[in-house]
C-alpha cells in the first residue's frame, strides 16, 4: 500500500531521498482519494465554531481572507470562481480522515499536524507560497494545475493578509487528478490552481520553531522545577546610589539560576506531553451517560479500545502521553497500549486493576471510546 502511495519507493527509499530533500509526484498514488468527503460535509465543518477554517479570495489582484465559522448562506452565496474554502483538522471529525492518515504512518506520529481540506472554485487557490512544514497534497476530486519550484529568494509581498511570494518562479507543472500526490519538503514554493471545483486533502507533518519549543520547554520546566530557598544577602555592601541596581544581589540571581537543570530524561517527558497537547479549539466528547468501571471493563475484554478522533497518544520507554498527560506505561499491557497508540485501536485484552483504572479515567475524559 505504502509503495503505491509512493510511486513504487519504499517507506526507507522515500526518507533517504526524498523527506525533508526533494519533492515528490506521483500520479494515481490513492484512487478515489476523498471520495467520502462530499462538499457539504465541508461547508458542514466550516460552519462550526470548534473548527479552524478561512477562505481565500482573489478579487481584482487582492487577496482576502475571511476566518471561520461561516454560515451556510455565506458559503453558497460565493461566485462561481476564484475563491477557496480550507478547513484544518478534519481528522479529528470525520473517520475516514483519520483513517487515512494511517496511511502515513511510515513517518512518526510525533511530527504530524493535521488534515488540511480544502474546496476550490474554479481558479481557486491561496497564491503561491511555502510552508514552513512537509506536506503531502492529495488531489481529492476535481483537478488542479500545481507549479513548483526550488527558488532560494522566498521575500513575501508585504501587508498581504496571507504569505503571497513576492517572486514566484516555477520549474515543473502537474495538472492533477484525483488520486494523485505530490509531497513537498519545507520552504518549497509552490501555487495550485483549481482547474475545475476541487478539493485537495493536505497531509501536514510539522516541527516546531526552536524558539516556540525553548518557551513551551521554559514553562514546563517552570511546573516541574523544586528549587528551595529564598535570595539572601546577608553582608550587602554599602553604596552611594539606593537606585543603583546592587551588583552583589545580581551576583546571587546569577547563582540562584545557575542551579535550574534539567536532565534527559525531562525533556523525554516534555516532548511526549507537548507533542500530544491538543490544539486550542479540541473539545472531547465525555460519554453523556458513562458506562461504570466494572462494565467498561467488561467491554475492554470483549471489544478493545479505539482512541477518540481528536486523541493524540505517544510513547517512550515505560511513559505513556495522551493529550498532553504523562502515565507510566504498565509492562503486562504494554502491548495492548502501544498497539493503541500505533494504530489507535487495540484488540480485547484484560487489563489489570490499575490499568483499567487508568483507561476508565480516558473514558470518562473523552479521550478513548470501547
Ligand atoms: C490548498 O489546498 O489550496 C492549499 C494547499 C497548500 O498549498 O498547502
Ligand atoms: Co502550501
């Protein structure tokens, strides 16, 4: 399945060759590909407000960019060219999103984003651009022109409301149809033109900017740090300025933060909580009437375990992260669990007390259906 997708390459082949290097087209990697995404499901989602969606316009050579949600009136009222509805996170609503991203698996759970859909009239598109992200861009129905090109010169037009490249110089052009794929690395240009009303799936896999992973790191260091103690400064020298900030107190701050360590092992537990915080909007759907502990059980030992859509669920060593909690992961379930977390379902299993407890507590929280 992975070769197709792929255009014959294996999962190793594409890696060495082609993440994070060089693009990649192939044509017919995923036929039907979006067949079970009808427009209206889309509009559907971009109407709703735990849902992060824009449409783009182009009108008389400016870019507009409207933020969601919308009404259903305002997206039907759209004229019959030139604009582009995009809806982020779909996998988190519709099933056989998630499904499909399972498809990619050959790349660890822990850089993916998320399912990006967009429709496009005819003409539609965002304007050519790069993303600071991998992306592979799926043609669902309809076709779509895609140019791209490896330009090192990436000056974006200034107080656009979207990142528009000042330049734009493309080297190859695919019309695409449906099915075909085309996965570019980070900051490759790259504009596609609907050449009918289509829709196209974006398969993000994102890093985050080291200076965004030092602050999210300074601030769970910030909720796990023990340092004991007050400043003190007994033996301050005398000086001839109260205002004059005393470099003898300078001198102990220096100290005092001098002691702030942390060791392999917190950054181990900060990037597996970080990497399955759920996005801002996420809102988990506790069950309305929960099932009690002993019956809930009961299902975990006849029908398994699925995570919810919106879960996000990593491991390491004997830690288990889910949606942004850390538990320690139990050695006579640890297969039922990473099975869970690799595939987001696990067959029946008997858990024990205490892991039953621990799932029980994802019931309740939304996190885990059985
Ligand atoms: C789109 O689907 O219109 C845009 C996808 C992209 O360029 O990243
Ligand atoms: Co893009």
């Amino acid at each position: 399945m992975t070769q197709r997708l792929l255009g014959n390459l294996s999962a190793s082949t594409f890696l060495r060759r082609h993440w994070q290097k060089q693009p990649l087209f192939v044509r017919d990697a995923l036929p039907q590909c979006g067949e079970w995404l009808q427009r209206d499901v889309l509009f559907e989602l971009a109407c709703r407000d735990d849902v992060e969606s824009r449409i783009v316009t182009r009108a008389r050579g400016q870019w507009r960019v409207a933020h969601g949600p919308f009404t259903h009136d305002k997206l039907r009222r759209h004229p019959a060219r030139g604009w582009t509805l995009l809806v982020q996170g779909v996998e988190q609503f519709l099933p056989q999103a998630s499904l499909l991203l399972q498809q990619f698996s050959f790349i660890p759970h822990a850089r993916l984003d998320d399912l990006m859909v967009s429709y496009a009239a005819p003409g539609g598109g965002v304007g050519p651009h790069f993303d600071s992200y991998d992306v592979f861009l799926l043609q669902g129905i309809g076709s779509r022109r895609w140019q791209i090109g490896a330009q090192k010169q990436l000056a974006l037009v200034d107080n656009a409301p979207l990142r528009i490249l000042r330049t734009f110089h493309p080297q190859q052009t695919w019309e695409v149809q449906q099915g075909d794929l085309l996965y570019l690395p980070p900051r490759y240009a790259h504009d596609g033109v609907a050449s009918s009303a289509c829709m196209t799936l974006s398969v993000g896999f994102r890093t985050p900017r080291k200076l965004e992973l030092a602050a999210n790191f300074l601030d769970f260091l910030q909720d796990n740090l023990h340092i004991d103690g007050m400043i003190e400064d007994a033996g301050l020298p005398l000086q001839a300025h109260p205002a004059e900030l005393p470099a003898f107190l300078i001198d102990k701050f220096s100290r005092a933060l001098k002691s702030v360590r942390w060791s392999e092992a917190d950054v181990w537990r900060f990037a597996g909580c970080y990497l399955t915080e759920p996005k801002p909007q996420v809102v988990f759907q506790r069950p309305r009437r929960a099932m009690t502990l002993a019956h809930f059980t009961k299902r975990v030992m006849t029908r398994g375990l699925q995570l919810a859509l919106p879960t996000r669920m990593l491991f390491a060593g004997r830690q288990i992260f889910i949606n942004g909690e850390c538990h320690p992961l139990s050695a006579a379930h640890r297969n039922a669990l990473i099975r869970l977390a690799d595939t987001r379902a696990t067959p029946a299993f008997t858990p024990g007390a205490a892991t039953a407890r621990l799932l029980y507590a994802w019931y309740c929280a939304g996190y885990v259906h059985a």
